[in-house]
C-alpha cells in the first residue's frame, strides 16, 4: 500500500531537522525518516561560528540554544611540537556580516531543540529507505518495514553514504586520509576553563579542548597516520593499541564532483553530508548544514506556494517544484566547493608530518589559519521570507 506525502526527507539529522522545521515556519508541512528509533546523538559536540547563529536565528532556536552554551572568546593555538604559543586570535570581532559569534554546541541539546519544534508525527523513526524508483511526477521511497511512500518532493539529508544521493548518481564518499577520536568530559563542578578555543598542532596531529558550559568540555584528537601507522593497521592485535575500533574515518566528496554531479535532478535533491561531507578542520559540517536547511525550505516554499498556471496541477507543480530545487543547487554549490576545498587544504597544513610544513605552519601559517576560519563563517544564508 502506498501512503502519499508531500514532501520527504530522509535523514533525522542536523540537516534534515532543520530543513522540516524551516518549512514549517513557511506553513508548509513535511515528513523526516529516522532510521534509528531515536533521535542520533553520535558526535558529542560541534563548533558553532557566525553563520550557524545566523541559520539557528531564522530557525528560532538561537536564543534557546544560547542560554546552555558559552560564547567562546577566541582561538588560542599551541605547537605540540615546541611547546610554544604560535598564535591567538579573538572571535569577539566584526566581520562584513556583522559581530563574530563561536560556541561549542551539543549535538544532543540541538536535535532536541530542532525537533521539539516540529508539529506530532513529523519525525518518523526506525524507516530505514531501501531504495527510490519514479512513478510519474512522483518518487517512490520504500522502506525495510515493507511501507511504499509517495512524494512529491525527496530530500536527502542521509549522511555521507546517502541512499538519495546514489541515487542522483553522486560517487561514494572517499577516504580523506585522516582519523579522528572525540568526546565529552563533564565535571561533577566548575571546570575553570577559560572560555576559550585551544588545540595543539603536532606531527601529522592536531588536538583540542572546548568548554562548552561552565561543567562541560569537548575535545578531540585527529591525525594523518604515517606510512608505519597504516602498516600497523593490517595487524589485528596491534589495531586494538591503537584504539582503531573507536576511532572515526573522515569521508568526503571531491569537490569537481559537484561541479557537474546532480544536486538536484526533478523534484529530488541532496543536503549536509549527503551532499558535502567536510572533514572537521574548519568547523563547518554542522554550520553548512544549518545553512542547507534554511536555504532549502525557502526555495521549497516559494516554489509550492505559488499560484497554479494553466497547465495541470500535478506537471505545474513538479515543474514549479523542480525551477525551486535548481535555484537551491545553484546558491548551495559553489558555497560547498569552497567549504569542501577549504576543509580538506587546512587538514592538510594541520596535520602535517613533514618537517618543512610543520615550520612554517607554526612560523607564519597558523594565525592565518585561524584568521582565515573566521573569514569562511561571515556568511549569512538568509531569512525565511519568501518574495
């Protein structure tokens, strides 16, 4: 049997949430499918910069999620190597978007929030998609429970081995080169911390400490491993001392694929990591994804809410459908490019193992880094209006 839905997205995320609830600021209402039974809380935490703040403002969830997590004084950067302070740069500056805004955000604190907002029955969990097949003017989405679902518009927002963006003909994510290991540590009271974003650069190694409250602190390890390292990998016993079983492996999208890869094809489109999967070097992931979702129910909400033209209803609407999908491709494109780009060149610097790089990364490259990080978050994806 088959149930019929306006709009589909699939992936219960960062993206798809804030996608579903920006198009029902617009009055529009959606379907999310969750493949897990719960909300996914994976991540612990993520930096948020300006143009988060900006996505999370137009969402109406900034001021709520301000009130849990600090504001983040600015950036200090260590050598690991020497043991030296190589750079400090202050968030609290303007930018040609307006006044720098950073905090460290708890993933969990923000599904919840995104989700909270969103009407009974928008979320469904435990939906795993199986796979996509065209009916008409309509998509098809079938789920392992055995469910057909209709849709008039499909969204995928299912993570870097995104179902829909196979389907659009998208590659499978490659190996960008790069671990990683993160978490949470929460203080019975008061970690004294300054509020401050502090990391270390090594050989081939990057760590980092962010207090997220005045109990709480993120932090993280990633590294390059060196050839020696690799060939370790290939021998179980020695896995375990490395810890690999904990460890996460940063996927991500080349970014000529989006050059000529379909964002959008008809009324089927990508976002977040299904569409740019970023390593963590900038702290972009979850902000771009933020940006997706707003940018996306806008352009949805202008094309559904107009009036009819002659032809008949259904090619109408598919047609109105598809001009809204392609404008978000266009303004969403080369915005993932740069990102995509800019996060796999800083990883490369950071995380390092020659001798030569690792000098001048920590003589003259490390405050541009950290300057230049800033520069990529003065960006404002816009209001939820629509013309």
């Amino acid at each position: 049997m088959e149930v019929a839905e306006d709009i589909i997205i699939v992936g219960g995320g960062i993206a798809g949430l804030a996608t579903s609830l920006g198009l029902y600021r617009l009055g529009i209402r959606s379907l999310v499918l969750e493949g897990s039974d719960n909300l996914r809380s994976a991540g612990y935490a993520l930096m948020t910069f300006s143009n988060a703040w900006k996505a999370l403002d137009a969402l109406g969830i900034g001021d709520l999620l301000r009130q849990h997590h600090k504001r983040l004084h600015g950036n200090v950067t260590n050598s690991a190597i020497s043991g030296l302070q190589t750079s400090e740069l202050p968030f609290e500056t303007k930018g040609k978007q307006g006044d720098h805004e950073v905090r460290c955000l708890k993933r969990k604190l923000l599904l919840e929030a995104l989700a909270k907002e969103l009407p009974t029955g928008a979320i469904r969990y435990s939906s795993k998609v199986v796979c996509i097949e065209e009916s008409g003017f309509f998509k098809l989405v079938h789920l392992a429970d055995g469910t057909i679902l209709k849709a008039k518009v499909l969204v995928g927002c299912d993570g870097v081995n995104s179902v829909v963006a196979n389907w659009l003909g998208f590659k499978k994510p490659a190996f960008a080169g790069r671990y990683a290991i993160r978490g949470c540590v929460d203080f019975k009271s008061s970690h004294g911390f300054e509020p401050a974003f502090k990391q270390f650069f090594g050989k081939g190694i990057r760590s980092g400490a962010i207090p997220i409250d005045d109990t709480t602190v993120y932090w993280f390890v990633t590294w390059t491993p060196s050839n020696q390292e690799e060939e370790l990998e290939q021998e179980p016993a020695k896995v375990k001392q490395l810890v690999l079983s904990r460890l996460e492996k940063y996927l991500m999208k080349h970014p000529w694929e989006l050059l000529w890869g379909n964002i959008s094809k008809g009324n089927v489109c990508v976002a977040g990591d299904a569409l740019h999967p970023l390593t963590p070097d900038i702290g972009q992931g979850g902000c771009s994804a933020l940006e997706d979702g707003v940018v996306l129910a806008r352009c949805l909400a202008e094309a559904l809410l107009k009036e009819p033209t002659g032809e008949t209803k259904e090619k109408d609407e598919y047609k109105r459908i598809e001009m809204g999908l392609k404008k978000y491709a266009r303004e969403r494109a080369w915005r993932s490019i740069e990102l995509i780009s800019a996060s796999y060149m800083a990883g490369f610097i950071q995380e390092s193992h020659g001798k030569m790089m690792n000098f001048v990364r920590d003589k003259a490259l490390v405050g541009f880094l950290a300057a230049f990080q800033l520069k990529l978050a003065d960006f404002d994806c816009g209001k939820l209006i629509i013309s």
